[in-house]
C-alpha cells in the first residue's frame, strides 16, 4: 500500500511495497504525475503503477520519470514504464549513456546478476542546476556526484495552507562508493554540504526511508560527511 508523506507526495515502491530488490520510489502531484526513480526490474513497474493508482496518481498519465542515477535498483523498470506511458524521461547526461546503452557494469545490473533493460533518456540534465516546471509546482534537480558520475538529487517546496514544506529526494546519500560506479568521495562531500544548504524539512532517501524535520535531515546527512 501506498504512503503519503506530504501534500502531493507518495512512497509508492520498494521494499513491502514493491520488489524487495527495489529503491524507495516516490509518486509526485505536480498538477501531472511524476515519478522518481523506478525499481531494479520490469515487473517492479505494474506494482509501482498499481501504488500510483491508489494514490490518485493516474499512472497511465505519468508525465516525467526522473531518474536519480543509472543503478538498476533505480531505473530497471524504466523501460518498462516508458513503453507503456510514454512518459519522459530525465537523467543527468554523465549518467545516461549507461541508461541508454543498458550497461551491466556501470548500472550495477551484474552485482543483481541481470540485466538493465536500455531506457531512452529525453531531457539530459547539464550543468549543477535544472528546473522542471509544471502545472502546479517546480522541481529543482541538483547534480550531485560521487556515488556516481551523474547522481541529481531533487526538491520541491510544498505548500499546504499557510505552511510550506521543503522535500528533498536525496536517493543514495549514503553511498555506497565502487570504483565500477566511478564513485568520488570527494565530490560527494561537495555535494553534501550542498545538500545540508537546502535546509530540507523533510529527506526522501532511496534505501533508508523518510526523515523528518531539518535537525533530524541534517543529522542523517551530516553522518556520511
């Protein structure tokens, strides 16, 4: 079943929600279904898709696919969703040659012993910054390297009466790094301290769940600095 944790966001794949193999996936009202990131396999996709539905997400209408990076426990359902959608896909353009190309390596399909169905990537992400708007609301995608090349993480500020919200959807904060991924440690501090600027009210991570409040995101950031 579905989680909603804020106005317009959902948990809607991973673990008891999906396949067990799955990231944390994350369904978004932006006035169109959006979705980030997709689960390691082709049948992870009509289980995120039934989630979807039950959030009132109309995953038949999904509009974008971001995904966070080209590790098969994020994208390998992206074919899948794509062929059946049409939905765009997003990737940052370090990263989307190995989408593309359905690299075993590089995707970490070899470490599940499968493979990563090629997904198109519509929109390759340049640069440190990139603003995807929508009907009711923008979502800001950060380049952040060092668990991979082309690692983004995303966030959005959600309004909900008087009170607005900053939701931060920092998939693979916490690594792990492999010189088969082109991980950098380095640049991954920099995009930390990056991160730890936004100020996120709440952290949507890809394998440790959700956390609340900017002490309790910081604290959970701060570790793997």
């Amino acid at each position: 079943m579905e989680q909603r944790i804020a106005r317009g966001v959902h948990l809607v794949g991973g673990a008891g929600l999906s396949d067990g193999a799955d990231c944390l996936c994350y369904g978004l009202d932006l006035g169109v279904p959006v979705l980030i990131d997709c689960g390691a396999f082709p049948s992870s996709w009509p289980l995120i898709r039934e989630n979807m539905c039950r959030a009132g997400l109309r995953p038949e209408e999904l509009h974008t696919l971001v995904l966070t990076h080209a590790h098969i426990d994020h994208a390998g359902g992206a074919a899948a969703a794509v062929a059946e959608t049409g939905c765009r896909v997003v990737a940052h353009e370090l990263d989307a040659d190995t989408l593309e190309r359905g690299e075993r390596r590089r995707s970490a399909a070899d470490w599940y012993r499968t493979e990563l169905q090629p997904v198109p990537v519509h929109l390759r992400m340049q640069g440190a910054e990139e603003r995807l708007d929508f009907p009711d609301a923008s979502l800001l995608l950060l380049h952040s390297p060092g668990h991979t090349p082309g690692s983004i993480c995303a966030y959005l500020d959600v309004e909900d009466g008087d009170r607005r919200t900053r939701v931060l959807f920092g998939q693979d904060i916490h690594g792990p790094f492999h010189p088969d991924f082109g991980s950098d440690r380095e640049a991954h501090r920099r995009s930390l301290e990056r991160l730890l600027a936004l100020e996120a009210d709440l952290l949507c991570e890809g394998h440790h769940g959700v956390f609340h409040g900017k002490d309790e995101v910081r604290a959970f950031i701060e570790q793997f600095l």
